[in-house]
C-alpha cells in the first residue's frame, strides 16, 4: 500500500500543467476527446491542431466547432489529460468540414508524395494491396498522440510482415518533416522495409479525403488523428477516428481485407 501510494505521489511530481488557448473542431464524447486548434502552448508547443482527451464525457458537453476555449492540459511520461475545461469569450469560428471526405465504398482518388528515401509514391503503385493510412508528424509532444499511432503501425507491421499490406503515416507538418528528418523519424520506430513508408508533400488532397481536419489559423496544423484502411481495388474500406483504438481493432479490420480475393 505504501508503495502505491508513493509511485502515485510521483506520478503527479513528474507531472506537468499547461494553459491552452483554442478554438474546437470537433469532439469524440464516446473516446472522450476534443480536436482543439490551439496558439502556441508556452514552453511546450507550438500553435496546431490536435487532439486531447477529457477526464469525463460530460465535460464536452455544450460545446460544438467554432467555441473558444480555455483548459489545463495536463502531461506526465505517458499520458496527457484535459482539466478545468471551460468557455472563453470572444464570437465562435467557423469551421467547415472537408467538402472532399469520402465514405466508405468509395474510391480513394489518385495522390503523389514523397517518401523518406526521397521517392515519389503514387497510391496507384500499391493497386492489389491493402494500404492503411495514418496522419502524424514527427514533432509531436503528446506520448498518446502521433507516438501511439506510431506504435501501433510497428505492431501492425510486426503482425502482417510479408503479407500484402503497405503502411503510410503521412506528415501533417511537411515545411518541417523533409524526407531526412522522417529518415530518421523511421529508424526511431525501426521501420526499415518497404512495408511501411513515411510520407510528406502537399498532403491536403489526401487528408481532405480521408476526413483529415486540416486548415490553418494562426499556424495551427491540421491533426485528427485519422486512420484510414483502403482496399485492394483502391477503395476507402474502413476508417478510424483518434489515437485511442486497439490495436486489434485494426488488425481485424486488415485482416478482413486481406482475406477477399484479389
């Protein structure tokens, strides 16, 4: 008992508070998170979009894209929590959603980017397998954010080796995420084959698709932490929405995939 109790009061010493400012994209009351454009979190972050999640569902109550709002976020070494979540003044923002975002079925439309290695990648080179996409960028702070949705590409890429599947994590931050800078993002999560690739470029297009929220406001970057699943034939097959799934979730959905004729 004692034990807990000190690993507990040293969880919350490690712990550290900052002061958000931002206006809402969109909430999740089912995951618990909220997609805030934020301004520059001071000695933190820089201004963007990303996801947070809340302690409860019931704070995300009332709010809609467009409100302005304040909270403490707060962050220890695995995970991070919105508090004292809370309205501020100032008229709401208008926020359309990507008039481009595709439901499931329908075909996914042809894109170019550019790899780590510096190679050009076109989806239409992977016509016969199965692609899963993932949005992330390489200075991410959050360790439930872009490393978690790293972490589960790893998985995926250790659980479909040699299988007809290709990964993507697509930057949302490409000024910043050059091919060498994700080079070396990718030895970080020891993804040296050809199965999974990391790509930047002008990644609008595919993110407005794929339901990627991604417009600027006062420097913000568009991150909602989307994963996508498109099919042999080029098809949206399966679409998942934040950074907290399972990471059998997915396989499944893969799996299926994998499993129809090609």
């Amino acid at each position: 008992m004692c034990l807990r109790i000190l690993f507990a009061a040293a969880a919350v010493l490690s712990a550290k508070s900052y002061s958000v400012d931002g206006v809402v994209v969109a909430t999740d009351p089912a995951a618990r998170t909220i997609l805030v454009a934020h301004r520059p979190i001071a000695n933190y972050m820089p201004a963007m979009t990303m996801p947070f999640r809340v302690e409860q569902s019931e704070a995300l109550a009332g709010l809609h894209p467009g409100v302005r709002i304040n909270f403490d976020l707060v962050v220890n070494k695995e995970h991070s929590i919105v508090r004292n979540l809370r309205k501020t003044p100032g008229g709401d923002v208008e926020i359309p959603p990507p008039k481009e975002r595709l439901q499931v079925g329908d075909p996914v439309a042809e894109f170019e980017l550019t790899d780590q290695q510096g190679r050009r990648v076109r989806l239409s080179d992977f016509r016969g397998k199965v692609v899963a996409v993932n949005f992330i960028y390489t200075r991410c702070p959050l360790p439930d954010m872009c490393p978690r949705l790293a972490a589960n590409f790893a998985a995926l890429a250790r659980r479909f080796e040699n299988r007809d599947l290709v990964l993507l994590s697509v930057t949302v931050d490409p000024d910043y995420d050059t091919p060498a800078v994700l080079a070396e993002y990718a030895k970080r999560w020891r993804a040296d084959g050809p199965g999974w690739r990391f790509l930047t470029g002008d990644v609008s297009r595919l993110a407005g698709q794929l339901g990627e929220v991604y417009w600027a406001d006062e420097g913000s970057i568009g991150h909602n932490s989307m994963t996508s699943v498109i099919s042999r034939d080029g098809r949206l097959a399966a679409r998942v929405e934040g950074a907290g799934y399972r990471v059998d979730q997915i396989q499944a959905l893969i799996a299926h995939e994998l499993e129809k004729a090609r």
